[in-house]
C-alpha cells in the first residue's frame, strides 16, 4: 500500500468509534434559536467578508479591520485598530476575565490574518471576491485561508459577550496583515503591543488539517510544528547576444542546467521525533490488529524512504525544493547576461540553512551559477502536546467529529506560530472547519470555497474549545 492510503486506514479505522459518554460542553447550555441565529450570522458575515479584497499585495487590510471594528463595536467588544503601514492595520479584540473571578489565568489567542493571496479570475467558475453561492458552498479568495477561520474566530468572541460567558482569562481576538508576505503585521505589534497580548498562555491559528474522507472526519490534524522557509535566489551569468545567433553557454543554457541538477537532487530522508511522534499516535489510536501493524509499519529502518517515495507524505522526511520564479531577457531576440530563479526551500526542523546551501551550491557545481538566501526566516520551532488545550481539542472534536484521532502535525506551509512560540506562547494551528481534499486543494489555488454547513458549525467548535480553556 502506498503511505498515504495506510495512514488513512489507520485514521479512519479509529474514527468509526461511536460518540458514546460524551461530556458535557458549554454550547450545550445556549438555547437552540440562539445557535441559530449565530449560524445564520457567521453566513452573512462570511460573505461580506469575503468580498473584501485582500490581495497581497497590497494587501489593503485596513478595510478587513474595519469589517471587524463595525463587528466589534455593535456588540461592545473592546477593541483598537492600529495601521502599520498605509492601508494596511491589525485588529486587536478582547472578552476579558470574568469580574468575580478569583484569579485570571493568562490570556487565550484567536489568531489569524487578513490578507489573502492573488487570484486569476478566469480560472474560477465565479469571480474570486463574489462570495457567490455555488451548490452549497461560498467561493471566495481566502475561503480556505484563512479568512474562514478568522470569522468563526469573531463570531466565538460575539458568543462570548452575548452569552454572558463566565471566563477565568481574557480571551483575544488579534487579526493582523502582510502573513502572505512578510509577516509586517504581527512583527509590529509583537514589537509595539506586546503587553496586549498580556503573556499569553495559548494560541489557536492556521494550519490544522480537520480532513473529510466520505461522511467520516479520518483525523484531526493539529499543527505544532512548521518547516523553515529558506527562500534562494539562483543567478547564472554568461556572455550576452543575439537572439538570431545561439550562445552554448549563455546565462539561460546554464541556469536550465543548474535547475536540472537541482531537480534531481534528493535531500536525505529524516524521520523526525515530531514525524514518529505523529506516527506513533496514529498506531496508538488504531483499533484491530492489521491497523496496528500498519501503524507500526511506519515506524521501520525503510519508513524514510517510503513516505518519501508518497506526495502526500514526502515534505514529513525531507527538506524540499520548489522552483517557483523564473527570469532573463525582458526581449525575445535578446540574451540576457544574467537568467535567474527562485527557490521555495522548507527545512525540518534541526535541518542548518547553511549547510543546506553549502550542498546546494555543490550540486550545481557551476562557477558561473550562483545562489544566495533571499530573506531571513525564523527557525523552525514546535510546542508540546501534553498541554490543557490539546485535551480541550480532544474532547471538542469528539463531540463533533465522532471521535476522531486528533493528530499532531507537521504543516508544509509556514503560520505566524513561529513567531509567537518565541514569547513562550504554546501555538497549535486547529480548524474548526471539516474540509475534503479536494476542497483543501484550492487553497491558493482556483476556486476556494467552504460547504455553508461548515461555515455554520465552525464557531460552534470553536467556541467549546475555547470555553474548556477559559471558561470557569
């Protein structure tokens, strides 16, 4: 079996547990035409949400953060709007701890961000900032990420206030901007508000994987760990010309040939302790016999090589290399001196950037070629499991997704998690939103959309999660 399909047997055979014994949680208590009206609500402002344009750049987020100042300040949530560049702002929010509240736990964060990524509308059945209705589900660019979180995010803190809730920590709302670019928002706030982010305790963001198989959750994905990006800039030089008269080692001819190489390298399979860790659960959770060996499986001298060998599971135990960019003549008839491309590197974490390039460069073994770091990132770092938040996770998600394994994750992509886990703040990326493959595909991609249904049950999850958290 291919190691994609195995962890999706070991997955699934947990998941057909019944939700026997439940326990009780907070949303239980708000009377049902309440709910409904929250649902409803988390429609409307989906849509009008969406309709936003976020495109970065620019970016534009200062017209998202008054979507969710009107929000805010119709319900007499406390907030402040700070614009960090021209037209661009984060949005801070709190429903602070209870008054008679013998002593406050530290804060509860609600992250996420507000810009989206670009868009080319005529690849998409409807225009990407319609928020179009279209066979049960809402199109729209930031559907998947994450405007679809930060909403269900707003509409927990609404519940909260409205509700009454009787909470022993604040719990913070923080939109921000720029996350697609280069993370301007939450790098000025964390340099400029730090105290309003009051030493968190937790943080909640992207990068969870809630994964629909059938009508059945197969697991719940949570993000405590993300790869490190490690942009490069590749640079061939060679003589210029005519485009009427070839040149055998022009700069494109060796930039091509760089490229090759650099296509046929193979990074050294790591299977990681946050990977085995991820793995280990899996056989843990697995009920029967043949899913238990399965999930042993993966834990075998060959485990590298074959989950390398599965797209769905090869970025786990590898660093990997995207070519992404690609550059030379701005003329036809013209060869350039210099032909360049970009490279989308992620690392694992404990992989050096360094001696990464080192091996790179010696890959391509062209004087002529060069490659450089295009930017500085942060290094990968992860936060533990064994923490209140992870249980609150468990016994949320049980209620909604009939007890599906909840999973640590290691995320391909980068989240804003990086960034706070440096304040000491324990960071998981959860989604409250149950999501098909072929719907999580379209993130950046064509045509994202989230099912109405989902967009009416998100904060419902949310919300309980939250309140094991910081409710008394």
């Amino acid at each position: 079996m291919k190691a994609a399909a195995i962890l999706l047997a070991c997955l699934l055979a947990a998941s057909v547990l019944s939700a026997q014994n439940q326990p009780q949680l907070a949303s239980d208590s708000i009377p049902a035409d309440h709910m409904q009206t929250y649902s409803a609500l988390a429609v409307d402002w989906m849509r009008d949400y969406l309709r936003i344009n976020t495109t970065n750049p620019p970016g534009n987020e200062a017209k998202s953060a008054a979507f969710f100042k009107k929000i805010f300040d119709a319900e007499a949530i406390e907030n402040q709007v700070y614009e960090f560049a021209p037209g661009r702002s984060d949005i801070w929010a709190r429903v602070p701890c209870s008054e008679e509240a013998s002593h406050c736990e530290r804060p509860f964060i609600l992250l996420n961000h507000m810009d989206v990524v670009s868009s080319e509308p005529s690849h998409w059945r409807v225009p990407p900032f319609s928020a179009e209705v279209v066979e049960g589900s809402i199109y729209g660019r930031g559907a998947q990420d994450m405007k679809n979180e930060g909403l269900a995010q707003a509409v927990v803190l609404v519940m909260l206030k409205r509700e009454h809730a009787r909470l022993n920590r604040d719990v913070i709302f923080l939109a921000t901007g720029d996350e697609e670019v280069d993370d301007l928002g939450s790098k000025w706030f964390i340099a400029h508000k730090p105290e309003l982010l009051g030493h968190a305790e937790y943080l909640l963001t992207e990068g969870g994987d809630t994964s629909l198989q059938g009508n059945n959750v197969a697991y719940v994905g949570v993000d405590i760990a993300e790869k490190a990006p490690f942009w490069l800039h590749v640079v061939a030089h060679g003589e210029p010309g005519h485009g009427s008269r070839p040149i055998a080692d022009s700069a494109p001819d060796r930039l091509i040939a760089a490229l090759n190489r650099i296509r046929n390298f193979r990074p050294e399979a790591k299977l990681t302790p946050l990977v085995e860790e991820m793995l280990g659960q899996v056989a843990a959770t697995a009920h029967g016999p043949r899913v238990r060996k399965l999930g042993r499986e993966f834990r075998d001298e060959d485990a590298g090589e074959r989950l390398r060998g599965d797209p769905a599971t090869s970025y786990m135990v590898q660093d990997t290399i995207a070519i992404t960019m690609l550059g030379g003549s701005s003329q036809t008839n013209v060869i350039p001196n210099e032909a360049w491309a970009n490279l989308d590197v992620r690392l694992l974490p404990g992989s050096d950037p360094n001696h990464f390039l080192e091996i790179l460069r010696r890959v391509v073994n062209d004087p002529s070629v060069s490659i450089e770091p295009l930017k500085s990132f942060e290094k990968a770092n992860s936060s533990p499991i064994n923490t209140k938040l992870w249980e609150a996770i468990r016994t949320a998600t049980g209620r909604y997704f009939n007890n599906a394994p909840v999973v640590p994750r290691l995320t391909s992509g980068y989240t804003e998690s990086q960034l706070y886990r440096q304040l000491g703040i324990i960071c998981y990326g959860f989604s409250a939103y149950a999501d098909t493959p072929e719907e999580g595909s379209t993130e950046h991609g064509d045509n994202e959309r989230v099912r109405i249904e989902e967009v009416h049950r998100a904060p419902r999850v949310l919300y309980d999660v939250v309140m094991q958290i910081a409710g008394r």
